[in-house]
C-alpha cells in the first residue's frame, strides 16, 4: 500500500528569530513534527515553509499531499492569498488539512471554516493542560487513555469562534480552571479537516509521545488518498450557469 504523503508546513519565523525557541527546536518545529510523523511505516512526511517559493505549496507540490498539517502563528497576513485559493481548491477535492495551535486564525482555517474563530481568552504562563477523551473509540483517539497531560504549556479559553464541530475528539482543562475545545473534525467538501490545539513554541509538545500518536491517527483519518484518482471534481464558478452546467 502507498504511503501517506504528508506535507508539514510552518512558519519557521519564531525559530529564527527568538533563542528560546531554537533552543526547544533547534531544527525547527516543522522538522520536529515531520520526523514525529516519519516514525510511522505507513507515512511520509516531508517540510515546506513559508520563506520557499510560492510558500512551497506548488500546484505540483500539493498534487502531491494526500494531507497538509498547518503551523502558523505571527505572520498569516503574510500568506498569499493566492496560495490559500489553491490549498483551499485540494481541501475541496479530498486533501486532508491538519490545522495546529495557533494556526485557527490562519487564513485558509477562518476560509474553511467561515466564522472569525476568535479566542475567548488566552495566557501563556507555562501551566498545566489535560486533553480529555470525548470518543474513546474515535480512531484519533486510538492508543491514548483517559486524558493527555501536557506539562507546560499555553491557555486557550471558550468561547472558540468555530461552527459546532462535527466530531469532537478532544476537550481541554487547563489549570487555572478554563476549557476549550481542543480536537474537532469537520468536512468541506470531500476533505476532512482536523484542529489540534496544543503546540506553543516555547514548549517541547511536539517530542511528546502522546502527541506525536494523535498527530499519527490524525493523519491517517483525514487522509482521502483514494477519492480522486479516476476522477476529477468539477469547481464551480459564477460563470458556468445552469443551461451550461446542464450541457455536461
């Protein structure tokens, strides 16, 4: 059986910029999540960023993406917009698209989603996160126990501006006694799209096993490699009219 091919796309701006950062992910937290997901047998993961060419999201590069994970934090102005179009093109037509951490306010996450997918509230203070388990049987839970503690990390608090999600794998509680709805899966088109909350830069949550597993399971849940193989879809546009449509 193929691979699953994953492409990893970050930012890479906080790596290069800020000394804590490197020193947590000397090869950057794209690396890290590519070599996470390079574990599996049944995954190929390779990085794009945002300071490539056309971002490293080529026509032919995300031809090539059964599904692209999302991490991005201070620069989502600086996305084009064209780029989004295409990424948003490939969701439509059974891309999957992992969004992380602070990428809900990405432009291609609000696009998908059509709301502001604004915070409640937020604060970085280091403290303690459980991820509780919604759906014990859901295949991105599969492997983890009751919850997953993250030592150190960044709140996120409700409300979360996001339509209601059509699955909820994860539900957060952070020490200072907030909660948020920290795993959701939706479908646009013929993509699934998964939102994973954890990943503040200044802390190692992406070398942590449990987190590592979900991003695996994950991947291999919004993977739709096989759907547009023999087929290809129809996009579309304000041009083509009923009478026209009607002609196919």
């Amino acid at each position: 059986m193929a691979k699953i091919r994953v492409t990893v796309w970050g930012e890479n701006l906080h790596e290069q910029s800020s000394e804590s950062v490197k020193k947590v992910y000397p090869k950057g937290m794209h690396q890290c999540i590519a070599d996470g997901l390079n574990e599996a047998s049944d995954i190929k993961a390779i990085t794009a960023t945002l300071q490539q060419q056309e971002h490293g999201l080529t026509e032919k590069a995300l031809a090539n993406t059964d599904v692209l994970t999302w991490w991005g934090h201070i620069a989502h102005d600086q996305v084009k917009d064209e780029i989004v179009d295409r990424v948003q093109k490939r969701v439509l037509e059974g891309m999957g698209l992992i969004a992380l951490h602070a990428s809900f306010h990405s432009k291609i996450f609000r696009r998908l989603m059509g709301t502001t997918c604004n915070l409640g509230c937020w604060r970085i203070t280091g403290e303690k996160e459980r991820l509780w388990v919604c759906q014990p049987a859901h295949p991105i839970a599969k492997g983890i126990d009751r919850f997953i503690e993250i030592p150190h990390t960044e709140m996120y608090g409700e409300p979360f501006g996001i339509p209601v999600p059509e699955e909820q794998i994860f539900i957060t509680w952070f020490e200072g006694g907030e909660v948020f709805r920290s795993g959701n899966v939706w479908r646009r088109g013929n993509g699934r799209i998964f939102y994973f909350e954890p990943g503040h830069e200044t802390f190692p949550i992406y070398f942590q096993e449990e987190v590592k597993l979900v991003l695996k399971n994950a991947v291999r849940y919004v993977c739709q490699q096989s759907i547009w193989k023999d087929t290809i879809p129809m996009m579309i546009t304000p041009e083509m009219t009923l009478e026209k449509l009607g002609k196919k």
